[in-house]
C-alpha cells in the first residue's frame, strides 16, 4: 500500500518516467512505460496518481529517492493479465515472430479477427495462420491428435514449420475462410511463445503489412504502419528471411517455402 502523504512523490515519478523515455502507452487504467516488451520479467511497476505504471529495471535507480513513499513490485502477473484481458476484450496487437512482426488477437473473438482483416485489407476467405505455445490451445480448432503426432507438431514448429491441419466442424469461418484445413504452427519464439503462454490461448498469427506490402520487422515499421490502432510491442524478430513453410498435414508436401 501507499503511505499517506505521497502526492508529492507520485508528481515525481510521473515527471521522470515522461522525461526519461518520453511517451506513455495508455490503455484503460494501465500504462505502459518504455521497454515493456516481452523482458517483462526484469520490470517493476508502481502505484501513482495517474494509475498503474510498468517500469524498466534500468530505470529502478531513478525511484530510489522515492521508493521509501513508494511500494515497488515485481510487474510479471499485472502485466500479463493485463495483456490477457485487453485480448479478450478484442484488442489487437503487434509482436515479433521468427521473421517478421505479425499482427494477434484472439482467434475465438470474431470482431478482433475482423477488425485484423480490415487493417491488413486481407479477404477471409484466404484464413489466417494460429501459433500456439501448446497443444491444448489448438484442440478446440483441430481433429485430434495422437501423442506421436503432436510431437510432430511441437518439433516441426521449432523449424518454423505450418501446418494445413483438419478442423473441427465448430472452427468458425472467420478463422478458416474457405476452407477445411487451418494453419497451425507450434511457435518456438520465445516472445511469441510466452505471449501465447501468458494469454492462455493460442494467437492470430499474420503478417504486419497492408496486403501486398511488405511486412514489419521492427517496432517503428509497425508503428508507421498501424499508429494507434494496434498496440506493438517490442521485441526482436527471428533470424529468418523468408516467412514460416506451410506444408499439408497429410503428406507434408510444401505449399510455400
């Protein structure tokens, strides 16, 4: 909890965060300072008078005049269910991925799928691609599968490997377009993997360009691109040149390398 009487130092703080990084991301009552990215593990958030901020560790040093009117604590839980819940409100997002940025949401939110397609000006009927962290958060979409074979999936998806995989009768168009199959991959980035993983659900996984254009590699491209319509976040893309190798599920034959 605050101590009583810490007005003054709240106006601090929020003074060095806005003068030291120089912008502030809002969404609801939490903002996001600086590199909160996915090192969220090295931040540390703050109670102040405008709401809840996440801070870099390098910036801890900063508090240390204040910390004593101020309770410093580790941010990974609040973060993480802050993301989570601006995706199920059908919030949109920008991350990195083995080679470029991509844009998310959550793949069982039809307006937030729909709202991606608009930004990309991609048709539905092409479907889109979903990475997971695991298994169970595709079961839903996909037939089963053995145990052998979502090795398969896990192991092919450290190679940046897609897969077309059989749906379910229930995975909705908005997903699949115009077809029986659905793109899948077991995304062996770790930003992407522990967004997945911190969501608690698989993600919408596509490219962060208008069609036909090039995709994003970096924060400021995305940011060129979107503004403020998605929120991006920081990171480094995969060492990759070219985007994941979709092959069919069944015989494995390449559709794109």
């Amino acid at each position: 909890m605050l101590r009583e009487g810490a007005a003054g130092c709240f106006e601090l703080v929020d003074f060095l965060l806005l003068l030291v990084y120089g912008f502030v991301e809002r969404f609801d009552q939490v903002f996001l300072v600086g590199e909160f990215a996915l090192n969220v593990d090295q931040a540390f958030f703050v109670h102040t008078a405008s709401g809840l901020v996440v801070l870099g560790a390098h910036f801890n040093a900063a508090l240390r005049n204040v910390s004593g009117n101020i309770r410093i604590m580790r941010s990974f839980p609040a973060a993480n269910r802050s993301l989570a819940a601006y995706l199920k409100r059908g919030g949109v997002i920008a991350y990195p991925t083995e080679s470029c940025y991509g844009l998310g949401c959550d793949p069982a939110n039809r307006r937030a799928v729909q709202r991606i397609l608009q930004l990309k000006q991609r048709p539905q009927h092409k479907g889109l691609i979903l990475i997971a962290a695991h298994y169970r958060q595709v079961v839903r979409y996909i037939q089963p599968l053995t145990q052998a074979e979502q090795r398969r999936l896990r192991d092919d998806g450290a190679q940046a490997i897609t897969y077309l995989m059989p749906v379910k009768p229930s995975c909705p168009r908005w997903l699949r377009g115009a077809h029986d199959t659905l793109a899948i991959r077991m995304t062996a980035h770790p930003t992407a993997r522990n967004l997945c993983r911190n969501a608690g659900s698989a993600l919408v996984s596509t490219s962060a360009n208008r069609s036909g254009m090039r995709a994003a590699r970096t924060y400021a491209e995305c940011k060129r691109i979107f503004g403020n319509a998605v929120w991006v976040l920081r990171g480094q893309v995969g060492k990759r040149k070219r985007p994941s190798t979709i092959r069919a599920w069944g015989d494995g034959r390449i559709l794109r390398n």
